[in-house]
C-alpha cells in the first residue's frame, strides 16, 4: 500500500509517521467534538450525534480540498509543497 512507483522517491517512512499523526489528530478532533457536544448539549441526543458527524465531514472536506489542490493526499505531500489557492 505504501510502495511508490517511482523507485527514486524517498520517504516511505515519513509517509506512515504523518499519516499516524494524521489520523490520530482527525480521531482527536472527532472525540473533543463528541466531549463538547456532550457539556453543551446533555440532554439532545440528536445534537450530541451530529456534532461529531459534523466534525467527520469537515475532516473529510478538508482533506479532500487537499488532495485536490495539491494532487496527493496529506501524507503524501512533503515539506515545503505545501500550496494553496483561495
């Protein structure tokens, strides 16, 4: 999964670390929005599933604005390629 086809490309490594990180942050952000929406809203229940959903869709969004943008998903960009257009 993680092999590149170009066999002069490096960063096979730093690849899974930044995805790890990736994921874990994304997964970070789904649990505090699912911690807050549990303080603030204690007794909707419907509230206390769509924040967190909510959360999931603009991780989603944005990394999909990424992989647009750039042609690679997060992982897979490198230091310094990092280019956006607004």
């Amino acid at each position: 999964m993680w092999k590149s086809k170009n066999k002069n490309e490096g960063g096979g490594k730093m690849k899974k670390v930044f995805f790890a990180v990736y994921s874990f942050l994304s997964l970070a952000v789904i649990f505090l929005s699912w911690k807050v929406a549990d303080d603030f809203f204690p007794a909707n229940l419907s509230m206390r599933i769509s924040v967190p959903i909510l959360a999931t869709t603009l991780i989603i969004i944005f990394t999909v604005a990424i992989k647009s943008t750039t042609a690679k998903w997060p992982w897979e960009i490198k230091p310094g390629e990092w280019k956006f257009y607004f």
